[in-house]
C-alpha cells in the first residue's frame, strides 16, 4: 500500500509538472441542427479563423462511429503555453467575436453537446504536430479506485505497442468539464493504415498479453472515430 501510494503521488506530481508546458487542448463537441452539417462547419471554419489570430491551433473533425443523431464534429483549439491559451481566452469579448455570436443567434446551425480540457501527457508533443493527422480513434477509461498507477503503467505500454505497430498515439489527461478520465488518442496517414493496425493487434500477443494484465485497472467510458476536415497550417 505504502509503495502504491509513493507511485501514485509521483505520477501526480510528474503530471503537474509537465501540464506547464505540455500541448492543452479544449474539445467542444456539436451536433448539426439537420441532416446536412454544411452550415455547421462553415460556422466552424469562420471561428478557426478568428482563434487562429488569437493564437490557438484549430481542428475541425467529422465524426463517423460514436455519435447519435444527426452530423457530429468535434471542434479542437490547442496551445503549446499558459500564454497563448490566456491570450486567446482574453480574445473572446472582442468585437469580432460579438459579431459573429450575433449572426451564429440567427439562425443556429448546432447543439453543443460536451466541452472539455485536456492535458497531453508527452510534454514534446507540440500543437503543430496533429496538422498531418488522418482518420483517428479516441479510448475514454476510468481509473479504478486506487489502480491509478497500475493503469498508468499500461496505458505507456499500449503506447509503445501501438507506435511500433505504426500509429500516432497522444494520451490525455482530462482537465475542466471532465470527470478525471484518460483519452487515449491513436491517429493514422490514412483508413488503410488505421485497418492494417487493427489487424496486426488482433493477433498480436503481446497486446493480449497486456490487456489481460491491466484487467480491473481502468474502466471503459465511451470511444469515438473520425477523421480530420481541418486543421492550422494543413
């Protein structure tokens, strides 16, 4: 218990650390008002554009499998420092942004379904590295009480096996608007990267392996799948 509590407090204390200068991201989920999301991203496009100039990278991003209803995107602002994200908060009460909530209230293209913060665990991770980013996946797991090191452990090694296998891993801890899940993010080139990856870990027994070790460690929430619409500087 001692040893498990020792883990536990530096996990924390390393998390906090590097949140200083990891890439943080805000994730604002919106359902489209009709079956024809055009409106929707165009609303979207125009709001990139004015948090581009706030200092945030935007992604835009369809989702496919593991939404309901009609078209769901996912619209993503990231910040490499405390600076840039402060400076764009600073910019919401600009004129620009009063405009353009004025006619977004005319005619409504969307629901805001969810927002949340989340924290990259890799402090090298930059908010330019997703701009070449294709189709991806998102695991959302509940630490079990008192598993916290145990699913930390495992969630690094399913990241080493998966990088190996050919994908583009980040994992997240959640900030404001969550719960104090982990989002476990694998992003690939294309579809027929992301469909040879599921091959090889389904007949991989290393990954079974794992997964049968982690067992009782963490809980799953939800999972989603998409693919990028846009994304600063692409």
């Amino acid at each position: 218990m001692k040893a498990l509590l020792l883990m536990t407090g530096f996990i924390t204390a390393l998390m906090s650390s590097a949140s200083a200068l990891a890439e943080r991201l805000e994730v604002f989920r919106w359902q489209s008002n009709s079956s024809s999301p055009v409106a929707l991203v165009q609303g979207m496009m125009a709001a990139a554009k004015l948090h581009e100039a706030a200092g945030a990278h935007v992604g835009i991003y369809r989702v496919d499998i593991g939404a309901s209803g009609q078209p769901t995107f996912d619209y993503t602002l990231r910040w490499d420092t405390g600076e840039a994200w402060a400076k764009t908060k600073e910019s919401n009460n600009s004129d620009e942004w009063q405009a353009f909530w004025a006619q977004a209230a005319e005619s409504p293209s969307g629901n805001l379904l969810m927002s949340l913060e989340g924290i990259n665990w890799d402090p090298s991770v930059k908010a330019s590295a997703f701009k070449d980013d294709g189709p991806f996946r998102v695991y959302v797991w509940q630490p079990n009480a008192g598993k916290t090191a145990a699913a930390y452990a495992a969630f690094m090694k399913a990241k080493d096996i998966h990088t190996r296998a050919g994908a583009k891993v980040d994992i997240y801890s959640e900030g404001v608007g969550g719960t104090g899940a982990i989002h476990y993010v694998v992003s690939f080139k294309d579809w027929a990267s992301m469909a040879e990856f599921g091959d090889a870990m389904a007949v991989s027994e290393e990954f079974r392996f794992l997964q049968a070790a982690a067992a009782g460690s963490v809980t799953p929430v939800a999972s989603i799948q998409g693919e990028p619409v846009y994304y600063t500087g692409r």
